[in-house]
C-alpha cells in the first residue's frame, strides 16, 4: 500500500519567515495530494490540494509543488503569522479521496516565533 | 457551512465493554470515514463506507469494528470488545466523491480512553 513520509517533524520559524513541509509517497498510482491542518482538540483541516496533473498550486500565503517523476511533494507558507502554528499533515491517495481515503504522513508541528 | 458532527466528544470505559461512536456526516456526501489518530501520531484510516456497504478497511479494521448507517444521517462505529490500545482520537470524515475526488471533511473527532 501508499507510504508516505514527512519532514520535519517540527519546525520553528520567525514570524514573517517562509515555512516548508516536505512528503514523499511511495505509489505512482497516487493522484490527489492534499494538505490538512490540525489545531489542538480539533480535526484536520484541508487548507490545499493538488491533483497528479498540476505541478503547482497557490491560494495566497500557501503553495503547494507536486514532482511526480520524484514522487514528492511540498508546502510552502509565506509571510507567516501566529494563526498558523499548527500540526500539519500531508496524504495521498490513489482515487483522489473515494474508496481508499487518504494516508497521511506523520505530521510537522509548525511553530511560528513572534 | 455544513460540518460533520461527532458524539460523544470525550467517552471513558472500562477494557472489554462495547463503545459505539456516532457521526453525521454532511448531508449531500456519498462516501463515509473513520479514521483514528493515537496521541501524537499520524492520522490513520479505519474504514470507507459508500452506497451502504464498507468499500475499504485497513488491517486496523479487525472483527472487533462495524461500521453501520441504521438510518438516512447518522454513521456508527462499534468496537465490540475495547483493549487498552483501542484508546486514541477518532475521525469520522466524508466527501461527496464518487467518479470525481473530492476533499475529506472531519468532524472534531470522539477521544476515547480504555481503562
């Protein structure tokens, strides 16, 4: 099955600095990449997605980077502020969400430093 | 917004009694989750449930889990038998996903603590 691996597993970064969260998946199979955001006691939250046939994606702070050759994939959170500490967690998934659901890596929890 | 809603929020039991975790997953979706996350560790994926049967269970998903929709809104999760192991945050999750993917809602999850 999918195996997807994240780094790091924390990251700690001055505000107004750029954030990067890194994932690998394991199955070229794989066709939708989404990214969750957990803040503490609640569930994941989806924040973005990418999709096997877009190598980039931008929703104003947050960005995401697909390489499928490398079976990688990234996020990128600029001008970062307080809100957005959180874990963040990557997944993949093979039918885009449908029958098998996701895997998701282990997590970064991102602390922003005011 | 609509939201997927989960009961009970916090539940405590003894090992070896029955829990049933309910969900209402949001109302136009078609594909049904539960996935658990044990402290501090990834989320991981129990079940999928579509057009009333499971389409997909991990090796998690042994015979102590059933999954049910008894009625048009709510989707339960029953462990039968809880062990000390069973004690994490469960996720119940859907999405209108079929033919076209689409995102996974959570609700805000049921922490269950086996004693």
């Amino acid at each position: 099955g999918e195996n997807v691996e994240q780094h790091p597993s924390t990251l700690s970064v001055q505000e107004g600095d750029s954030a990067v969260i890194k994932c690998t998946y394991s199955d070229s199979a794989s066709n939708y990449f989404p990214w969750y955001k957990q803040e503490l006691g609640k569930g994941p939250q989806l924040i973005i997605d990418i999709r096997s046939n877009v190598g980039e994606k931008k929703d104003q702070r947050i960005a995401v980077t697909l390489n499928k050759t490398a079976k990688h994939f990234s996020l990128h959170i600029t001008e970062t502020q307080p809100e957005d500490s959180a874990v963040y967690f990557c997944a993949a998934s093979i039918s885009g969400g449908g029958a098998d659901g996701l895997t998701f890596g282990k997590g970064t929890h991102l602390i922003i430093q005011p | 917004e609509p939201e997927v809603t989960q009961t009970p929020s916090h539940q405590v039991t003894q090992m070896g009694q029955e829990v049933i975790l309910r969900c209402v997953p949001i109302s136009n979706h078609l594909y049904f989750y539960w996935y658990r996350q044990i402290l501090g560790q990834k989320v991981e994926f129990l079940v999928s449930f579509y057009n009333n049967e499971i389409s997909e269970k991990s090796e998690i998903f042994d015979d102590q889990f059933s999954v049910e929709r008894p009625d048009g809104s709510n989707f339960t999760l029953k462990i039968r038998s809880t062990k000390l192991e069973d004690s994490a945050m469960y996720f119940c999750a859907s999405s209108v996903a079929q033919g076209a993917p689409g995102e996974l809602f959570f609700g805000e999850g049921s922490r269950l603590t086996v004693l």
